[in-house]
C-alpha cells in the first residue's frame, strides 16, 4: 500500500467482486477483508475482519440481480462501516437500480428511486457515487454529496480507435438525446434520433427516424440495454432506412430475459458495454465487448479522498 492512499479502504459486495479488485488494484492498495455470509434463513450476516477506523471507507456494490438482496447487503455493509468508526462511508454503486421509478406516472404509484436514496442515508452513507443514472435528477434525492461519474468518454475512446468515416450517433429515444450529444461531440460526428412510442415497461414501438442516416455507421447509445426489444427494433429500423452498418453501446447491460439471444440474432455488429454489471453468460463472447470501468472510479476515489475535483475527469 502506498503512504499516500493508507487511509482509503476499499471493500467489495458480492455483487461484482472484479470489478472492485481490479479498482483496488489501479490504486494499488489492497482489497479490504470482509466476508459476506448468510444464516440458514436467508439473512445476510457481516464480519469486518480489520480496523478501519479513521479511514475513508468505500465499498463498491452495483445494484444488479438479485436486486433486493444486494440493495440489502450493502445496506448492512454501510451499516457496519458507521458503527465501526470511519472518517466517512462511501457508497460507489455502479448501477443504481430502481432508477427507473423516479417520478409518480399514475395515481399512487411509488417513487422508488427516491426510497433507495432515504434508505442508504438512514444507514449512514456519507456520500455516493454512482454511474449513468437513468435520470439525472436523482441525484437531488439525496441530501448527501452525490458524485455522478458517466462511461461516455470510455465508449468514445473505443470508438475513435475504430476510426468510422461517416459515422452517426443514434439516440434510442428523445429522452437519450443529451447522451447521445455527448458521444458526438467526442467523435465529431451528427446525430440522429429515434422517435418511438412506449406501449409498456420494455415495450415500445418506432414510429419515426429523425436525422439523415443514409450510407452511415450508426453508433446508438443508451444508459442501459435491459431486454434489448426496443434497441433491436431500433436497429432494424435503420438499417431499413438506409444506415450501412449499425453498433449499440450503453453503459449498463442488464440483459434481462431473452436479452443475449435477441441480441446475438440481431443485425447489431457489435455491443459494446461496460463492467458495472458482471457480464456472466457464457454467449457474449463473438458479438459483446466489455470496456472497464476501474480507472474512472479508481482516480475518483482518490479524488475524493484527497477531496479533489472529479468533474476535472471530464473536461
């Protein structure tokens, strides 16, 4: 470990474990020594196995499947970290779920995402970090600091090493378009969007292409691919409208249900993501490529633990 970083411990969910091993390993200090149990029942039980006190505690948990079980697991993490004395507990949560349940749709549905936000501050989180939150505004949800990190560099860096002639970033609806904004400015390129019509959770309809697309390589960029119906469907619709080619890229592959298969069937090329989720599923070896994430909240946990600026990561 080095002198500078001896009071940053970094501790690891079950969640993605890799993930937070290859981030203790960019900062060059060791993994922290915790292990996760559970009792016959089904309850999580904890052990910090070293002293932490006085130190700047982070613990990395992406909220993936099984969801609830990890939301509680790092609940519990958060939880023992407090009562054990650290200078501050820091929750980086790659992909916060719920995300989507963010505002009331109908009479006296829930607003989730900000029920998640009371839950890790009533147990004592200091501050989080999370990644490409499905809508900005929850970071207002929360009455702690909130570091709000974002994977577009890491995808434009890939793409700009395929160095596309004629290229076009893609936004998957009108919601994304500030994203997909984003990745065109690293690449220089125009933008289009597809305008589409939700039926559904997870179903949705393309109405209409907005943008010039012919003879182009589209580049369509989402925050998250789930059952990948609609960024399939995307993806036909602009092939059928004239684009040459077609790449899908976005920060979280949930890939839920039939997701893989429908993907790997697809006329896509290629699906390119990040390791905020572990990518499990033996099938994504030919068509799928995993860029990481290590590095970004690496240097952000140092930033922060040297209370530095982390919005310097993106200019």
């Amino acid at each position: 470990m080095t002198q500078k970083h001896n009071k940053i411990k970094i501790f690891s969910g079950t969640a993605n474990e890799a993930l937070t091993k290859e981030i203790a390993k960019w900062i060059e200090i060791p993994l922290g020594m915790g292990e996760v149990t559970r009792f016959s029942d089904g309850e999580i039980s904890l052990h910090i196995k070293e002293s932490v006190r006085g130190s700047d505690a982070f613990i990395v948990q992406p909220l993936c499947e099984p969801i609830n079980e990890n939301i509680m697991e790092l609940l519990i993490i958060i939880d023992a970290l407090k009562r054990a004395s650290t200078k501050s507990v820091n929750a980086v949560i790659p992909y916060y779920a719920y995300a989507r349940q963010d505002r009331k749709t109908r009479a006296r549905d829930p607003i989730t995402a900000k029920l998640l936000a009371d839950l890790f501050t009533a147990a004592g989180a200091s501050r989080i970090v999370a990644m490409d939150l499905h809508a900005g505004q929850i970071q207002g949800f929360f009455n702690i600091p909130f570091d709000h990190l974002t994977g577009v560099p890491i995808l434009a860096n890939y793409f700009k090493k395929k160095q596309i002639n004629n290229g076009i970033v893609v936004s998957p609806d009108l919601g994304g378009v500030t994203r997909a904004r984003g990745l065109a400015d690293y690449l220089e390129m125009p933008i289009a969007v597809i305008d589409k019509k939700r039926l559904a959770p997870n179903e949705a309809e393309v109405m209409n292409i907005i943008g010039d697309i012919e003879g182009k390589t589209a580049i369509v960029i989402d925050d998250i691919i789930d059952t990948a119906g609609t960024i399939v469907q995307g993806a036909e619709a602009l092939l059928d409208k004239g684009a040459k080619e077609v790449y899908a890229c976005c920060t979280h592959g949930l890939f839920s249900g039939q997701a893989i298969p429908r993907l790997s069937a697809s006329p896509i090329k290629e699906v390119i993501i990040t390791n905020t989720i572990p990518l499990r599923d033996e099938r994504c070896k030919e068509k799928f490529k995993v860029l990481s994430v290590a590095p970004l909240i690496g240097e952000a946990i140092i930033r922060i633990h040297e209370e530095r600026s982390i919005s310097e990561l993106f200019l």
